[in-house]
C-alpha cells in the first residue's frame, strides 16, 4: 500500500497443505524480498504473488509488470543471493526472469516430496 504497487494475492492450492514451520519461515521471507526488490527496483504498477500446484511441485511466484533487469548488467547481491539460499534450506528450486512483455517472474519450485 505504502509503495502505490497494486498487488494481488492468488492462493490455488487447497487449505489442507501443510508447510513446516522452517518451509513458512522461508517462503514467507523469499516472498518478502521478492516485494521488496519489486518496490525499490521494478518501477512496477502492479504486481501478482501465486501459489499453485499441479501433481508433482509446487509453485509460488511473484510477478511484476515493472522495468525489468538487464541480466549482463545485473549482478547478485544480498537479497537475490538470500532468497537462493532460503530455497536450497527448503529443498526448493529458486529462478529469477524476465516477464514477458515486460518486469520480472521470480520463481519457486517445491517438490510435494518436501511438504508434510
């Protein structure tokens, strides 16, 4: 609200998922980064956080419509390289990439295997 970025929440898994407690820590914080990179970098109007499955994973991703980033230019720093390293504490894939047309998908991949 503070950042004027829209922001929409999509939860499309059933209520009876149970993450662990260090699995809620941790997305929670990804996700969290993820927001904050979005209202200091993007430039973004809106922006969409969705966490879905299908039979195997499930994915969580933060999308926003903002300027993007040039990955030749981009280099990891604190947040990009904390996000990634709260992904492997869960056993989850963490990927960052352009949207197209435009902004940023950041992505996480979580094995059903990983949930209790």
């Amino acid at each position: 609200k503070q950042s004027g970025i829209k922001c929409e929440y999509n939860w499309l898994i059933e209520e009876d998922y149970k993450f662990s407690k260090i699995q809620q820590i941790n997305i929670f914080r990804i996700i969290q980064e993820a927001l904050h990179n979005v209202s200091k970098h993007a430039k973004a109007n809106n922006a969409l956080v969705e966490i879905k499955h299908d039979k195997k994973k499930i994915v969580i991703s933060i999308i926003d419509d903002g300027i993007g980033f040039n990955s030749k230019v981009s280099k990891k720093g604190l947040g990009l390289n904390s996000m990634q390293y709260r992904a492997n504490q869960i056993g989850a894939k963490f990927q960052m990439k352009k949207n197209k047309p435009k902004g940023t998908v950041v992505l996480l991949h979580l094995s059903k295997e990983n949930i209790e």
